[in-house]
C-alpha cells in the first residue's frame, strides 16, 4: 500500500512536470497549401488610327498603279500622311477645279487595339457640283491594287460606303484603300463656281472573331457602330451615358451639363443643340476627348476637364454662343489640347473671361472667327492661352474691342501666328487701355494685321523695371493699325 501510495505520488509530480515543460512548448503538426496570387482578367481594347495621304508624284511614299485611270500611269503618294486622330485638315481640299480634272487619296485604317475590329466609312455629301462629279475606292491588299476601278456618280458615294465593311482581325492589321475622284469632262457651264463638300466618320465595332467561354465567335454578333442618330434630348443624354457618339437630326434643348466619360464625337449635322439656356456645356470629362463636327449653333459652352481634349472640325456656319458664368465660349482645364478647325465663338457675359480660356499645353486654332460679345473692360480677352507651351494660329480674326485680343504668357512658350487680324479699337473713360497682343516666350508672327488703341504686341515679362524691348518677337508683313485717339506704340 504504501508502494503504490509512492507511485501515485510521483506519476502525480511527473505528471506535473510534463505539464509545465508543455507550457513553454511548441507543437509541430503536419501541414500543406497551394498560393495562386495575381488573378486577374485583362479587358481588351477597341481602337483605330486612320491616316491619309496626298498625291505627289515626286514624291517618296507608296506607288499604286489603277488600271484605266491616270493614262496608265502610277499614283505616288507622301511619305508622311496626315494623322486623322489629332489633325482635323479636310482630307480634300480641291480649288479652281474644271472638267476633266481628278485627283486621289491614300486611306489607311490600322487596327491599333487588342480586338478584332470591323470597319464602316460614313459620308455626307451636300453641294451642286456633286452631280459633275465621279469616284471609286480600290482597294489596296499587299502592296498591290486589288479589284478593279469603276467610274462612279459622286451622289451614290454614301450608299457605296455604307455597304463597305471590313475586318481588321489582329492587331496591326491594316486597310489601305486608294479614294479616286474627278470631274466628268462632259460638266457644262451649270457647275460653274459650284460646290461640293463631304463629311467622312470611320466607324469601328468589335468583330465575331474572338471565341467566348463556350466556344462561340456569334456572342458580339449584335455589336453596334456606337452612333446614335436622334433629335431628341434625353436619347442624346442616354447615348451619351452609354459612351456613343451622336448626330443630330433635329435641335435639342438640354438642361444641364451633358458630361462625356467616354472619347465621342457631336455632328450638328447643321442643327442646334441649346444647354440651359446658354449658361450650360457639352463636358469632356479627364482623360477623354470630345470632337465636334459639322454645322449648326451651340448655344453654351464647350469645356475640357484636365487631361482632356476638345477638337471641333466645324463648316462656316458653326457658332457658339455663350452665357456660361465665366464668359467662355470653351474652357479647358491643365494638361488639356485643344484644336479648333473652323467655327465662330462669341461670349455673351458682361465682365467674363476669355471667349476661348485655355489652360492647357498645346493650342491650334484655323479658320475661326472669336468676338467678345457685349462690351467689357474687366477681365476679358479674346483669346487666353496663359499657360500653352505651344499655340499654332493661322486665319484667325479676334474682335476683343476693349480688351486684350491675345494672351500666351508662358515664359517657355513657343508660339507661331499666320494670317490673322487682331483688335483692340475701344477705349473706357478713365481706364487703362489693353494691348492688342500679349506674350512671353518666343512669338513668331507673319501676313498680319493687328488694330491697336493700346500697344500692339507688348512683352510681357514679369519683371522689374519692366522691359523697354521686346525679346523672342519675329515679325514679318505685319500690319499696325493706330485707332483714333491710341496710345502706347506697336510693340
């Protein structure tokens, strides 16, 4: 008894013991995983670019011979075509034209994207002279024209496009056609002074190519060209939210900003569209760009949020008509492009800011007509590039009457000025006076006329004392104009 008394007794203290060495232990127990990190799905990209490319015959790009057209002869062409994304020239731009004359086009689209991509040309044609006149497409495979040419009446160029649609399966795919054009020699003394004009869209939707999860290329066979045709405001609100392009059928009256998160284009398609009264816009929102085409008036604004880009490839008869609060006709943000092909651009608001207020790097302005609206002596000016780094402007009239016509005042700025005429005519009582032109940088300036009641170009380096000189000013056929009762000097 005692014995096993002991042996209790030292099971227990052993027991114990094992106990306490446990506490301070670590248990090992057999253990297993599998890690898969960076799961993820990659969207593709729908993109195009489309360049063209115009006839030389001495020149050093692609030569393409059309059978029975040209005498037999070959078409060449540049070797540096114009990029139709970011230049918005008019692909033809015939003048003093007579029957009998042709010309030819190179057009290239190539599949800059991941997807497969199917292609679509949309024209609209309008002028007398479209009945004097012929084309064809041939198209072009390997280097070489394909097909043969068919003289074809101008009017039936719509249909013709509308019936083309090509695919681009991968990647750096590209499709090259000649557009052939002229004259009929048979074109009487009726066309005479007559015209012709043509807007071309390159349309692009995803193709039935790409195999979905169950082994079908049909799944994006209801794949739409993303162009909305309405007259009507709250389909072009949709289109808009659903990331389309629209053209317009009929004027539209909208209440609000109609902001575009997704890179679209506006045709007025010689319509008008009017936002709140004036005093609203047609928004591009960061990162994305918004072209406007055609003709018609916009009564309110166009604006650029920063990283945007705002391009109006616009007829004669586009206007914008502006009552938004800061006086802009367009406004754009930091870091934003803005080109403008044509157009007229008017500020409506007594006191605003510039017709055209760009902040941001690179500006190009043709062809276009700008007119501060009402008379204002506080803040305004015709056109405000305080911060571009580049500014191109060729064939620009501003009428700023009071105020400033031109304002590039980036120090690094270099900026380039062609044919235009500038005007500051008009003098407030007891007020200073504004100079026509004001810069920083280098300003290069030729063929142009500038109405000054103040200075005409005045340098405008922010130091003291102030300059007596200009610096970085080329000046070249430019014309100063001395109001009565002006003051300062021309530069």
């Amino acid at each position: 008894m005692k014995n096993t008394k002991k042996s209790l007794i030292a099971s227990g203290i052993s027991l114990a013991v094992s106990v306490a060495l446990l506490v301070g232990s670590t248990f090992a127990w057999f253990t297993d995983n599998v890690v898969n990190k960076g799961n993820k799905i990659q969207a593709g990209s729908l993109k195009i670019g489309a360049y063209a490319y115009d006839l030389d015959m001495d020149g050093t790009g692609e030569s393409f011979t059309v059978a029975d057209v040209n005498g037999g002869n070959a078409f060449t062409f540049e070797a540096d075509p114009q990029d139709l994304r970011t230049d918005g020239t008019a692909i033809i731009n015939d003048t003093d034209w007579e029957p009998g004359k042709s010309n030819a086009k190179l057009l290239k689209v190539v599949n800059d994207g991941t997807l497969a991509a199917e292609i679509k040309l949309d024209f609209k044609t309008s002028g007398e002279l479209t009945n004097a006149l012929w084309f064809d497409f041939v198209k072009v495979e390997n280097g070489a024209v394909a097909g043969n040419f068919e003289k074809r009446p101008m009017s039936t160029l719509s249909a013709v496009a509308q019936a083309l649609e090509l695919p681009m399966i991968n990647t750096g795919d590209t499709l090259q056609f000649i557009l052939v054009y002229g004259m009929y020699e048979e074109a009487g003394n009726e066309y005479m002074e007559d015209s012709f004009t043509a807007d071309v869209t390159i349309l692009a939707k995803q193709y039935t190519y790409e195999e979905d999860g169950f082994g079908s290329s049909d799944y994006d066979a209801g794949a739409e060209y993303d162009v909305v045709e309405t007259g009507n405001a709250e389909l072009f609100e949709q289109a808009v939210a659903e990331g389309k392009s629209v053209r317009l059928t009929n004027d539209i009256v909208l209440t609000d900003v109609v902001e575009f998160n997704n890179d679209a284009f506006v045709d007025m398609n010689g319509n008008d569209i009017t936002v709140n009264d004036g005093a609203g816009s047609l928004k591009a929102m960061n990162g994305q760009t918004l072209t406007v085409y055609g003709n018609g008036t916009l009564y309110g604004a166009l604006v650029a949020e920063q990283n945007a880009g705002l391009v109006i490839n616009a007829d004669d008869d586009f206007t914008i008509e502006s009552k938004f609060v800061t006086g802009a006709a367009i406004s754009t943000g930091l870091n934003t492009v803005l080109e403008i092909n044509g157009g007229n651009y008017t500020s409506l608001v007594k006191g605003g800011g510039a017709v055209i207020n760009f902040m941001g790097t690179d500006l190009t302005i043709r062809n276009a007509s700008v007119v501060i609206g009402v008379d204002s002596v506080v803040n305004s000016m015709g056109i405000n590039g305080a911060n571009a780094k580049t500014a191109t402007l060729e064939n620009v009239t501003v009428d700023a009457k009071y105020s400033t016509a031109l304002n590039l005042n980036n120090a690094d700025g270099n900026y380039v000025i062609r044919g235009c005429k500038f005007s500051t005519t008009m003098k407030a009582e007891g007020m200073n006076v504004n100079p026509t032109i004001k810069y920083q940088g280098t300003l290069d300036i030729s063929d142009t006329v500038i109405e000054r009641i103040g200075t005409g170009i005045k340098y405008n380096k922010p130091v003291y004392p102030p300059p007596t000189e200009p610096e970085g000013l080329t000046l070249n056929n430019v014309q100063f104009i001395a109001v009565e009762g002006a003051t300062g000097t021309d530069t």
